[in-house]
C-alpha cells in the first residue's frame, strides 16, 4: 500500500490530503484570509508560509512523514509539456524561483512544497498535468493573426483524470478513445481527445463560452472598442474578462445554486441566461466535436457545474446526437494528483524528467 501526500495551494487556500493507494484518509482546506497574505508581495514569497501551514495540518493528523511513499504538487503555467506525471527537479525548481514562465501564480509553488516534504524523508516529489499541458495539433495553434497564436492552457489535471477514469470504467484503454470533454466551473474547457491525446482545448481565460466569471469568446472590434474607450486600464479589462464577466456580470453572482434557486422562484432574467450559457457551451462541445470529424465514442461533462441538473439538461439536449453524453460531477484535484503518483508507484506509468 501507497501512502500519497497530496498538496493543492490556491489563491485563497491550502488543500492537503492523505490518500492510501486510492482512498483519502483525509482532505483538509485551510483557508486563508485576503490580510494574512497581503503581507506578501508576490505569491512566491508566500512558500515558507504555506509550508509551515502543511506541516501544522500533517502534526494535527499525527501522520509520521517517514511513512510516506511520495509527496505531489498542483503543477502552475509552465512551459508547454505533454500530459503526464514529473518529477519535481532542479530545472522546475529553478524556473518557479526565477518566475520563468509565470512566476505570480499561486499554483507554480506546488512543486516547491512537494519537495520541501519528500527531500526531508528522500521519497520521490512529483506534479502531475499542469494547466500548460500541450497535445496540440499544429492546426489547433492558428488563431487568425500571426501574432496572437492559440495555446493550451485547460483544466488538465481534472480533465485527464476523468478521461482515464471514465476509460477504464467501460473497460477500454483512454489511448483507443475519441472524446470531447467539458471541464465546467469557474472557467470552462472544452477539448477534443484523439486516441489519448488533447489534440485542441479552448483556453479558458481567452475564448470558449461564457462562464460563471468569465467573459469568453467577445466580438473582438467591440472589445477593441472597450479596451480603448479610455475608461478602463489594462488590470481593469483582465479583471473584467476573467474574474468579473459572464453570469457575475449579468447577473450579479458566480454562485450557481443562488442562481438556481433564482429560476426555481420564476426570475426570467437568471433563467435566460444560465439559457445563454448552456447555449455557448454546447455549441462549442460541437465545433470541437467537429475536431474529431464527429467521430466522438464519448462527451463528458465534468467540474462543478456539472451538479447543477438544470444546466445539464439543457447541454445533453442540444449535444446527445453527437454521441452519448455522461455527467461525471466534481472537479477534485486531489484525486487527480493522487492517482497520478499512484500510477508511477505501482509501475503502471513511466515518470517524465522536466528539461
């Protein structure tokens, strides 16, 4: 049996979790208030904080760190890797201090926390399906202007995991499969797997439908026109695009079970647009449908909108001709990192070297 240390830093929280082959043993999520990290002034500099925060919750469980078989890290925006799980190196190590690729994303220090606690007991450090994930099929990188190319950055870690999970429950191999699959939260992904590869995703903070908190695809000569009206500065467009736009702009709320809620007592308006943005989401489970030639054995929908019944009928509705639709709710990370460790520990994966 497989003891697995399991660590997720977020903007606003440290997941740790335990896991004995596949079972959790325990999750936790520390939250941290917005004023006890406004003391930092990048996120790197928050890692000795975090870590002490790991090791308070691994004292709380009383787990023996000497009894662990490898420690895993959420893996941030790196370079452009295939899918699959890392070591954690010197090479990563470097580039996350030196914020080669991007250093103020919380997510990046992942890989510094796993091996702050596997080098201390000389156990194996790892990440597993970053967000920079790239399968990518050189056509998939064209977007229209020579300047602005297309690049994969998705949900990989909830998607693969799904993916290979969904896999081996029909009993066949991810490899042999033709998938679109729907990562649905607070960003939303939408992506084409050809026989084990995520050959073309929308990025989630740059196109695709509309989400929660996300303005996705916008008609770019009014958004020229926004960005230049001479009322906003460039923090206040990004914010605008990727934390405050979609259902928060029209409706007031990211909270899809307020929204819910809303329609459930008769409110047109959060009805017409949980509507528009079943609509989009559908229409692009087509378009990469059509990636595939609309040879799809599967569409998946997943993440945490995928508990919301109303909007996941609306989605099947309008896709189910396409090929069988399944709803496979949650987007948990933890089981993400976890599997993936596992799967290098058993043998069943060969661990890729970060270069």
């Amino acid at each position: 049996m497989f003891k697995i240390l399991a660590i997720n830093p977020g903007s606003t929280s440290t997941k740790v979790a335990l896991y004995e082959d596949e079972t959790p043993i325990f999750v936790e999520s520390i939250k941290h208030p917005p004023e006890e990290l406004s003391k930092f002034s990048e996120t790197y500099d928050q890692y000795h904080f975090r870590a002490n925060t790991i090791r308070k919750v691994l004292k709380k469980h009383n787990i023996d760190i000497s009894t662990l078989s490898a420690v895993v890290g959420r893996g941030g925006p790196f370079k452009p890797l295939v899918s699959g799980t890392y070591y954690v190196n010197e090479v990563m190590k470097e580039d996350v201090k030196n914020g080669r690729y991007q250093a103020d994303h919380i997510s990046n220090i992942g890989c510094l926390l796993a091996a702050e606690i596997a080098e201390s007991v000389n156990i194996p450090a790892f990440i597993v399906d970053p967000v920079s994930v790239d399968e990518f099929h050189d056509l998939a990188r064209v977007s229209g202007h020579p300047d602005i190319p297309r690049i994969s950055l998705a949900h990989a870690l909830n998607i693969k995991m799904v993916a290979k999970k969904f896999a081996k429950q029909i009993g066949r191999p991810y490899e042999d499969m033709d998938l679109v699959i729907a990562h649905l939260g607070g960003g939303i992904s939408i992506t084409s797997h050809l026989k084990g590869k995520m050959i073309d995703a929308n990025n989630a903070n740059d196109e695709g439908p509309f989400s929660p908190q996300r303005c996705g695809t916008l008609p770019i000569t009014g958004l020229a026109n926004h960005c230049f009206s001479g009322k906003h500065n460039l923090k206040e467009i990004k914010k605008q695009l990727i934390k405050a736009g979609g259902l928060i702009a029209y409706l007031g709320t990211d909270n899809v079970e307020i929204i819910d809620e809303r329609i459930k007592m008769g409110d047109d308006e959060a009805e017409f647009y949980v509507n528009a943005m079943g609509y989009q989401i559908a229409k692009y489970i087509g378009a990469y449908a059509t990636v595939l030639a609309g040879d799809v054995d599967a569409i998946l929908l997943t993440g945490g909108l995928a508990n919301n019944e109303y909007l996941m009928n609306l989605i099947k509705n309008q896709v189910k001709w396409i090929a069988p639709v399944y709803v496979l709710p949650g987007e948990d990370e933890m089981e993400g990192l976890a599997l993936g460790a596992l799967r290098v520990l058993r043998g069943e994966e060969e661990p890729k070297e970060y270069i």
